[in-house]
C-alpha cells in the first residue's frame, strides 16, 4: 500500500483510477473512528465505474482516493496530535503529495476533490473544508460528527464507559464488548455477513486517544464548527441512516438546515453505517449527487 509523508506522520493510503486517458474528478472517502479504509470497500468499483459526460471527457467515472486516518488501519499511531485541525492538515498534506508514483508529466499536487466522510470522517470533512474551502469540489457527509456538538447524556456515557474500560480490561476487550455492542453497529449487527469486517477493523485499531496522558494539546478547545456553517460554500449532501441516533440524526438536520444550498437523504432502514448496510442505496445516491456537482471536463 502507499504511503505519503504528511504533517509529520506517515499515512497509508490507496487511490485508483478508472481506465482511460482521464482527467477524472477524484473523490476522497474519510472512514470513521476506530475503523479504517476498507469501509469503503463497496463505493470503490460503483465510483469507478460511475459513468456520466458530465463528469469527465471520456465519459470515465471517478477517481478514488481512500486513506487510514492518523491512528488508525496502517497510518501511524502518534502520541499526541489528535485534534480536528491536525485532521485536516493531514488531509491537506495527503492531498499534496497524492501522485508521487504517478507520471512525472502530472503534478504532485491533487488541487481539488469531492470530500466524503463518515461519522467521524464528516467532522474531519467540515473542517477541511473549512480549512481549505478552494480544494473542495463538494461535500458529502454521511452520518457525520460535528466539532464542538453537545452530545446527550447517554452518549457522553457510553463513551465515558468505554474510555474506563480500555484503561481496566484493555483495548480489544473494551472495544469488543463496550464499543461492537453500542447501538451505532445496531444496523451491522443485524446484518452477520457485513459485520465481519467492522469487527475485523476494529480488532486492529490501537485506541491512542483512550490509552494514556492527553493526546491533543492542553487546554485544547474543540472548534465550534456549527457557528461556521455558513462559511461553507461548497455543493453540500448531508446523509442519514433513517434509523440512527438521535444525537446523529439532529446534527444531520442542523447541517441541512445551515449550511446554504445543503440537501438531505434519508435512506430507509439504514442505522449509522449505510455505505455497508445499504451498499446500493447509498452508492446511487452518492453517485446521482457527484454526477449533479461535479464540474463539465474541459
């Protein structure tokens, strides 16, 4: 797998294209906490294969960009550096260096994509886009965290519990019984034949944030992303499992309602994973909006 140098740590990541002479807008997918790139494992062929004029000259799909955010899969596991802006920047740096291995006639940096995250790939999504608003195409979040949100008190201590839990019984024993059993994976758990790889990937995750002495800066803050919302300029999705959390489906509501020009999905008996749960849902509707959005080829 490759692997790029980005702001100071070492990220793993996989990027295909579809064949062709290109160019082809790329999409870059975020996975959520505690899991790892292989999430997306069913939105990579769909987007590939996405064919629409709109999106590029050959009429060619997307390309595809999918990484381990820092702590997670293969990327380095720092000590500290766990914060929403360091996200970003990891992003943006990934971004810079991404054809390293590509031909030399191409440029090292991929100035633009369509950004796509997960729980909390949406609340590093935010903020990048935030952060970088002119490398953003567009702007899907599925599920997402929100930087800075109040979540409910049931919420708050389940986290609570499973923060205790690492530190009593272990990581994998606290993420098998405390976190594989929260009521996020209720959609997976119902499903035995996609839950194997969320169980897989979580087995693998090292939980730096849970283990030792603060990993984020002290007296750090997190930003309070909901007072920005009409910063963002970006073509804006927002997708929610129909049957989520409460606290995740309101923060889905609020995105929609302020971020201007923002639209919502609801997808039926989807919880909070549907790129797994509902693979062909969400890729028709992740697909009909980036065909919509995304830029006529020059």
């Amino acid at each position: 797998m490759p692997h790029a140098y980005t702001n100071g740590i070492v990220t793993f990541y996989e990027d295909a294209s579809p064949p062709g002479p290109g160019p082809f807008p790329a999409v870059v997918l975020i996975h959520g906490h505690s899991v790892d790139l292989r999430m997306w494992q069913y939105q990579v062929p769909a987007l590939l294969e996405a064919s629409a004029p709109s999106v590029s000259a050959s009429g060619g799909g997307f390309r595809v960009v999918r990484y381990d955010v820092r702590g997670h899969g293969r990327s380095m596991v720092p000590p500290d550096g766990y914060t929403w802006e360091n996200y970003a920047a990891d992003l943006g740096d990934l971004l810079d260096r991404i054809n390293v291995d590509r031909p030399a006639s191409e440029s090292l940096a991929l100035d633009t994509a369509h950004v796509v995250g997960l729980s909390m790939g949406g609340g590093i999504a935010l903020q990048f886009a935030l952060d970088f608003p002119k490398r953003v195409l567009s702007l899907t979040l599925v599920d997402p965290a929100l930087p800075g949100f109040t979540y409910s008190e049931d919420f708050s201590d389940r986290i609570q519990a499973l923060v205790q839990a690492v530190q009593v019984e272990g990581v994998w024993p606290a993420f098998r019984d405390h976190w594989l059993n929260h009521p996020l994976f209720d959609g997976l758990r119902s499903r035995p034949e996609a839950f194997a790889l969320p169980q897989e990937m979580v087995r693998g995750f090292q939980a730096p944030e849970y283990r030792g002495p603060a990993t984020a800066p002290e007296g750090y803050r997190q930003p309070q992303i909901a007072e920005r919302l009409a910063e963002i300029a970006a073509p804006t999705l927002v997708i929610a499992g129909e049957d989520d959390l409460p606290d995740f489906r309101l923060i889905a509501d609020l995105l929609a309602e302020n971020i201007t020009g923002a639209r919502q999905a609801v997808l039926p008996g989807c919880g909070h994973v549907p790129p797994m749960e509902d693979p062909d849902a969400f890729n028709a509707t992740l697909i009909g909006f980036l065909c919509e959005v995304s830029p006529a080829p020059t």
